[in-house]
C-alpha cells in the first residue's frame, strides 16, 4: 500500500510541475507541439459511490487500499461494491464539476480498463465534449494557452469603478489582487468554449508590453466572440494549477461578462 501511495503521490507531482507556462501573458506561450504530453497512471479498488454527470462523466469514490479516491470516467452504469480499473488517469486538481455543483481536491480522469476511450479528435467529439485522455488533456491545456497569432492594435478604455483594472495592473497588482475582484474591459483576442466545463477568454486593452503583460486569460461561464469589446468581472488567481502540468502565473476565474 505504500508503494501505492507513493506511485500515485509521484504521478501527481509530475503532473503538475512537468511543464509551467513562463509569465509571457498568463498564460500565452504555446506548449511546444513536440512536448510529450504528460502520463496517466492506473487506479484498481472497489467503486464505493458513483456520481453521473451526463451526458459525459461518473465520478467513481474508489477505495484502493486503505486510501479514498475520485476518478471521473465516461458515464458509465457501474454499481457499487464492482472492483474496477481505470487507466491513463490524469490528476486535476482543484477541479469545479459544474454539472455536480461540485469541487474536488484531486480528481482523476481516465477512462475504465476494457471501455472504449474517448476520441482524441475534437471533430469527432463534438461541440462542448472534453477529451479525458492525457494527450488530449494536454491538446486542450496548449490550444487555452496559445495566445492570438495578430490580433491588431488594440486600445480599450479602462473600465471604471473601484475595482477597475488595466490587464497590466492585474499583472503589477497580482500579489495584492490575490483572490480579489476586478472589473477589466477589454478586447476579446481569443475564445474557447467547453473546455474543463469553462469557456476561456483572452483579453487585451492595449496596456502592457508583448509577450508579458498584454494578455490576460479569463474563465467564465459566459460567451463571447472575438473582437468583441467586453466587460469582465471576475476573481483574481494567481499560481493556478490546473493539472496536466499546466500552471497560470496570474489569472480571472468565474468572470461574468457583458458588453
């Protein structure tokens, strides 16, 4: 059970410090295309309690050994009390289930020993589906990060109010604007729906210097379209650590946005 332990501490480790985004506009810079992408590991226990979350996942509570562990799964009709193995397991941490109103300290997704996995095709998919191997994790984690190609000049007033910010003053002001509010307006350079249940925004107000300070991602349950001038308000976090082995230096979480 030791070893157990200490395999699965190690996976969890590797996961999230293999690769950390360098603090080029939160995180901006691409992952390299030729990164491996990160490892999964294998979980075997007893399945004490499934949550589904369709169309999609069940969460599997998993006794394996004496430790308690979350593995999310493509939906599955497992019962309680079934041994099961669930393999290429990619931790998340801190991980928000929407769908369960739910948050987990450590949650890994994988796919059960003998199911068919998901596709790693984002066309095969479909709209909004989340590829739960470790390449296709990591896929999703490098296209967030990757910032606009040209985006053109940009130049947006500062929001107002108390809580107003520029993107670089998030950045200069990250250490005191630690999981405070700010209210941003900005140019919407970048969208990605329906990833890890979030829709991921870059914005850009014409502050900053390229490449460090310009562009600030921003998560939402809201939609938006590129080139629009938006309104956001959110929370600021600042080392967020998504798993994968994907770090955001400084990033706005659970931002409503409106024009």
């Amino acid at each position: 059970m030791r070893r157990l332990s200490a395999v699965l501490l190690v996976a969890v480790a590797v996961a999230g410090c293999k690769k950390s985004e360098p603090p080029a506009a939160a995180p901006q810079a691409a992952a390299p295309a030729e990164a491996a992408a990160p490892q999964g590991t294998t979980l075997k226990g007893k399945v004490l309690e499934r949550l589904d979350a369709p169309p999609q996942y069940s969460y599997l509570k998993l006794a394996v050994g004496k430790e308690e562990m979350w593995a999310a799964v493509p939906i599955t009709t497992l019962e309680k009390g079934k041994e099961v193995t669930v393999v290429n397991a990619m931790p998340m941490t801190n991980f928000e289930s929407k769908a369960l109103n739910r948050k987990f300290d450590t949650v890994f997704f994988g796919t059960l020993e003998g199911a068919t996995p998901p596709p790693t095709d984002a066309a095969a998919m479909g709209a909004g589906a989340m590829d739960t191997s470790p390449a296709g994790m990591a896929a999703q984690h490098a296209n967030v990060g990757k910032g606009p190609v040209d985006v053109g000049n940009v130049k947006v007033a500062k929001a107002t109010g108390a809580d107003a910010r520029t993107v670089a003053e998030v950045y200069a002001q990250k250490a005191q604007l630690k999981d405070k509010a700010v209210t941003i307006r900005g140019k919407v350079v970048k969208f990605n729906a329906s990833i890890m249940g979030k829709n991921w925004l870059h914005v850009r107000d014409g502050s900053g210097k390229a490449d460090v300070d310009n562009d600030l991602t921003v998560t939402s349950q809201d939609a938006a379209h590129v080139g629009d001038v938006v309104v956001v308000k959110g929370n600021v976090r600042v080392e967020k650590d998504f798993g994968a082995g994907y770090k955001y230096p400084v990033i706005v979480e659970d931002a409503k946005v409106s024009k």
